[in-house]
C-alpha cells in the first residue's frame, strides 16, 4: 500500500474530521471510498 500526503485548509480537514465522527468510519476508509467512486471516461 501507499501513502499519500494533501494539504488540505483547516476546515476541510475539520469537516473530514466530523463527519468521519458521525459515520463511525476512518478518514482514510471515507477519502479511499471517494477515490473508488470516482468515474473515468475511458474514450
């Protein structure tokens, strides 16, 4: 596995932090389920 490291501003990285609180889940689970979700057109 990688790491990757994103600088993100304060309230975003508050925002992840909340809302990985109130589904119970890490903030990596929730930034690699987002990674997952994203739709690339292979033309």
């Amino acid at each position: 596995m990688t790491t990757i490291t994103i600088r993100l501003p304060e309230s975003e990285k508050q925002k992840l932090k909340q809302y990985s609180l109130v589904v119970e889940r890490t903030q990596t689970d929730i930034l690699r389920e987002f990674i997952r979700s994203l739709e690339i057109d292979s033309d």
